[in-house]
C-alpha cells in the first residue's frame, strides 16, 4: 500500500508527464507505438502513399474478381506481399546509396550482411506471391471443374445448332413466376 507521501509524489510527477506539446514533438511521438505485422491497424507506414495502396488493391480487385473467402483471402495475400516488395525495393535502394557512399571498394558491398539479410526477404516475399497466386489459379481450376458442365448427361445434352433455331431475344426472358397471396407468403416462412 501507498503512503500518503508516495502518493503525493506520484501526483506531482504525474502533472510534469503531459508528452510532447510542440507540434514537431507530437509529430515524432506519432509513431511510437508503431506496429507491423499482424498488430498493424493499417499496412501503410511514415514515408508510403495510402493512395497507392487503395490503387493497387483496386488494380487486383479488378483483375482477379474473388468469388469467395478463399479466393478474397488469396488476393489479399498477393496485395500484401506485393506491398511488401515495393517497401523492400525502396529499402533496398537506399542502403544501395548509403554503402556506396561510404565504402572505399564498391566489391565489398556485396559482403555485406545488411545486404544478405535484405536479399533474403525479398527472395521469401517474391516466393509468398508466386507461392499465393498458383494457388488462386489451383483453387479457380477448382472451382471451374466442380461446375456442371453443359454436356454433363445429368442436366441434359446440349441441341446442336443445325437441328434447332437460333433463340430469340424473347426466349431469354424468364418465365413469369406465379403470384402468390399474403397468406400462400406467410405460409411459407412457417
């Protein structure tokens, strides 16, 4: 238990820990509490366009459509360690800078266990993309074999075009559903 005096002390410690005023100090303090990974609340850091990355979501919605979970799941995979790669390669480019600048045999550059460390990560994020998009191309072949096919015997054969018509736009209306009463409705959802 406190003293009355510890507790006094706490108090008056605790009026001079108020955190940064200025708005430089609330802007460095911003990112203390800076997380990445699967504690991240956003996958955009200090220095990347948020923008970019909506864009390049949209550009893989776009392109691969999910169809379900899975599939969702899959491309948000590609996103990821695509942006993932555009973080490294930037990352990348400035150590390029800053060894150059600073090594007197531009050779020993590639001794250098920064760059191992580096190389590797990217080698095992461009592996997670090619590794995710074959299988979201495994998983629509999939998808694609498990739907009935138009010659399967169980839905019936497909006529050939030489012995019927070509359909007009009326046959590819549908057929007028029959009317039901309020009562016929509530009927059913018993």
């Amino acid at each position: 238990m406190a003293t009355p005096a510890q507790i006094l002390a706490n108090r008056q410690n605790a009026s001079k820990s108020t955190g940064p005023r200025s708005a430089e100090g609330k802007a460095v303090s911003r990112f203390n509490a800076l997380k990445t990974g699967i504690d991240a609340k956003s996958q955009v850091i200090r220095g990347e366009d948020a923008a970019e990355l909506e864009a390049l979501a949209a550009n893989y919605e776009k392109q691969f459509q999910p169809a379900d979970p899975l599939e969702r799941f899959l491309v948000d995979s590609l996103i990821n360690a695509e942006w993932q790669l555009r973080r490294l390669r930037k990352v990348e480019a400035s150590l390029w800078e800053r060894e150059i600048s600073n090594a007197a045999d531009p050779l020993a550059i590639f001794d250098s266990p920064a760059f191992n460390r580096l190389q590797r990560r990217i080698d095992a994020a461009e592996r997670s993309y090619h590794r995710v998009l074959k299988e979201l191309h495994r998983a629509r072949k999939e998808a694609a074999a498990a739907q009935p096919s138009k010659d399967d015997p169980e839905i019936g054969l497909v006529p050939s075009p030489a012995t019927h018509p070509r359909p007009t736009a009326a046959d590819s209306l549908p057929a007028p559903r029959p009317s039901r009463s309020i009562t016929d409705n509530l009927a059913l959802r018993l």
